[in-house]
C-alpha cells in the first residue's frame, strides 16, 4: 500500500516472510536498480537481453565498452554493497538509489528501508537464504502500487545513478564508499519512493549453523560467532547522528544502443 504527498513522494512496505542476508539483500537492491534503469531508459534494453548481446559482440563492436562497463559496475556494487552489510560494527540502514545529473539534482530518487535484522552471509548460505523469494515480494508490492508504476512510464533523458548509503560505521573507511558529509537527499525537487522492508515476529531457523561448519572445517576464524545469536543491529541504540552519508564512487552511465 502506497500513501503520496504534495511532494510526490510516496511509501511503499514489503513485508518478508524470512530473512535477509548480506548478499541476498545487496542482490535484491540491484535486480531493482536494474529494473529501474530499464523502465527509465537508462539502458537500452532489459539486463537479461543485454547479457545475451554481450556474449554475441566483438570488441570492436561500439556497444561493447558501454555494456562491459554496467556490468563490471553493477557487479562491484553488489560486491561492495554486500560487504558493507554483513561488516562487524556497520549499521546500514538505508539505501537510495539517485537519477541525474548529481546527486543534488535527482529527477527520481528510491529509499530502501532494510530491516533490523540481516543476517551475515559469513554465517549463512545462499541456498539457504535465497534472494529470489524476497525479491518476488518486493516486485509484486511495487507492481501492485500505481503510483510507483506510473512513474516508471516517465521517460528521463541519458544520466547519471548513484548508490548511497546512510550508515553508522565503527569501522576504517570504505575505499568504495565516500563519506558525504552535511548531505541531505532533495526529495521535494524529485519523484521520490520509500521502500520499507519489515518482518514480523520472524524467527531464524536454519541449517547453516552445521552446514557452515563442514564448508569451513579447517577455517575456524570464519565460525568462530556461529554460537552467537544472530541480533538486531539496532538494539544498541546508535545515536542518530552516527548515522552519515556515504556515496559509491562508481555510478552508472546511462547509454543508448548504437546501430
């Protein structure tokens, strides 16, 4: 269910039946940036068939360097994302997703608003924990939103996407991730989506605990907090104003397919 304002902003709450991982939910935020970078005709046609197309053309091609460029990005964003997420120490409790020229100029922006608990993929395995089941909750609630679909059919001319992340970080600084200090998100001069994600009363009930410690018998460093109960990392009661901004330095460029 979605509610909309004065400054076309509307929510948008996705309910989980289970939890995230740190790679299921990094996997989950760039399927949806790929998705928005169709629908906004960031790139010229849909992630998969762009896939397809690569696998066809030769370097000389002049659609090669553009395609091999998304795709080394978007893989380092999921790399870079997930790491951030399953960090000892690191809160990431919103990511935005930016189109335009800057990121103090969007013409659409999109909030996500993860939930407490994400559970380490250190810890966890994939098929335990698979992205695919959370991310047909996430598409069927934006399907489901006219407000968000109807904003998807507004064309934007070649631009810019940035990834940011608001987070209290214990940790060194991210050589991926820049801090942005005093930045605030102008949403009042753009489309603007908040995603909550949420659970209720979700339990984790799993076979990773055993599965992992066989993966990794004889690389104890990598269990050693398996006896641990996975916790809301929230629960510490961060102050707010340990929570900054912090930018992606790689973005994506947007690019029509040249004939």
């Amino acid at each position: 269910m979605a509610s909309k304002n004065k400054q076309k902003e509307a929510s948008i709450a996705v309910k989980l039946e289970e939890p995230l991982t740190s790679e299921s939910c990094s996997k989950i935020i760039i399927e949806l940036i790929k998705y928005i970078l169709f629908q906004k005709q960031q790139i010229p046609f849909s992630f998969d068939t762009l896939v397809k197309f690569q696998t066809k053309i030769k370097p000389s091609d002049r659609n090669f360097n553009s395609t091999k460029l998304l795709f080394n990005t978007l893989d380092n964003m999921t790399s870079q994302l997930s790491s951030q997420l399953h960090l000892s120490g690191c809160d990431v409790r919103e990511v935005v997703v930016v189109i335009g020229a800057t990121t103090v100029t969007p013409k659409f922006c999109l909030k996500l608003k993860l939930p407490g608990i994400i559970l380490s993929s250190r810890k966890h395995v994939e098929h335990q924990h698979s992205f695919r089941k959370p991310l047909l909750s996430l598409m069927k609630s934006l399907v489901e939103t006219p407000e968000f679909q109807e904003a998807m059919t507004v064309p934007l001319g070649l631009t810019n996407t940035f990834i940011l992340l608001q987070k209290s970080d214990t940790n060194a600084r991210s050589d991926y991730f820049m801090p942005k200090p005093q930045y605030n998100l102008p949403v009042h001069s753009s489309t603007c989506f908040t995603i909550q994600f949420y659970h209720e009363d979700i339990t984790v009930d799993c076979k990773c605990d055993n599965l992992v410690r066989v993966y990794n018998d004889d690389q104890r460093e990598l269990v050693a907090g398996l006896e641990e109960n996975e916790r809301d990392r929230r629960s510490c009661n961060r102050p707010e104003d340990s929570y900054l901004w912090y930018q992606s330095k790689e973005f994506v460029k947007g690019f029509k397919f040249l004939r």
